[in-house]
C-alpha cells in the first residue's frame, strides 16, 4: 500500500507539471504536449492533481472528457484506496 501512495505522489506531481507546462507552451505559442499525453497521466493516477491543474491555470477547461476522464480516475483511485484501508 506503502509503494501506492508514493506512486500517486509522483504521478500527480507529474500530471500537475505537465498540465502547467503545457498551458505555458499554449501562451507562448511553441509546440504543446498532446492532449493523449494529458490524458494518459490522469488515467495512470495523476487525476487528483490534474484536476486542480485544470482550475488553477484555467486550462482544458471547456472539454468535457478531460474532465470525465478525471473525474472516473477519482472515483476509481479512491475506490483501490479505500479497499486498501478497508481491508487492514
């Protein structure tokens, strides 16, 4: 369960950069981090933190699946979560 939560740790971390990096690169009008690649960070786990990204730098916003997709990693990362806890 230990090795779970460090993993969640490093991935939001990652998908919260990312998600920044990207709302950088659209401002500066540069080449940006594909929207497949946003995604699959939230869909590893970085979901909680990508959802925030989403708020604090207004980014992705106005697309629904980015917000659906972040929205069933929740519910989905705090189901593994709590059946973990449950189970102790």
């Amino acid at each position: 369960m230990e090795y779970l939560l460090y993993y969640l740790y490093g991935i939001n971390i990652v998908s919260f950069l990312l998600y920044g990096l990207d709302k950088l690169l659209a401002i500066l009008k540069w080449r940006r981090i594909s929207e497949k690649m946003l995604l699959f960070s939230s869909l590893m786990g970085g979901c909680f933190l990508a959802s925030v990204a989403m708020i604090l730098f207004h980014h992705k916003i106005r697309k629904k699946y980015f917000w659906l997709i972040n929205i069933m990693g929740i519910i989905i990362y705090m189901s593994i979560i709590g059946g973990f806890y449950g189970n102790r």
